[in-house]
C-alpha cells in the first residue's frame, strides 16, 4: 500500500475528505518524525512503539578484497510492534 491508498482508507474508513486525511496523516507522520529527532520514542498502546536506536562504529570487512573498512556509528529509527498488531497480523 502507497501514501496515496493509505490515505484514501483513512478518507473512506473515516469518514473525511482525500484533503482532510492527507493533512491528518502528514500531521501524524510529521508529529513522530519530530519526537525521534529529539532523542524521545513514541508509544502507541496496542500498536507498536517508536524509538531511536544508536548503532555504534565498528568494523567491516570489504568483501572482495578482505580488507578491513571503518563503518561509522548510525542512528536508526526502530519499530516494535505491539501485542495486539502482533495478534492481529498472525490470524
């Protein structure tokens, strides 16, 4: 499913206008992205959970040549889904 499904099975689901779902959905997306840049996670109960996970520097090994490559730490956002999705999906 695309952005612009999605939105129409808000629009449909809920009751509201294309428009209308398109400003909550990005409202939403905007909101989550804003909590994960300040470091901060974002749980929805039932659903799943938002976090940021930092994934330190360490070695790599270039795999052609076997030589050792340097990988910088990353910062990565991570979803863990909750029970109920979890039982949702595995019906």
């Amino acid at each position: 499913m695309k952005k612009a499904e999605l939105i129409s099975a808000i629009a449909e689901k809920g009751g509201y206008s294309k428009k209308d779902a398109e400003k909550a959905l990005n409202a939403v997306i905007d909101s989550i992205t804003d909590v994960l840049v300040a470091g901060d996670k974002v749980t929805l109960v039932g659903f799943g959970t938002f976090k940021v996970k930092v994934n330190p520097a360490r070695v790599g090994r270039n795999p052609r040549t076997k030589e050792p490559v340097p990988i910088e730490e990353k910062t990565v956002p991570v979803f863990k889904a909750g029970q109920s999705l979890k039982d949702a999906v595995n019906k």
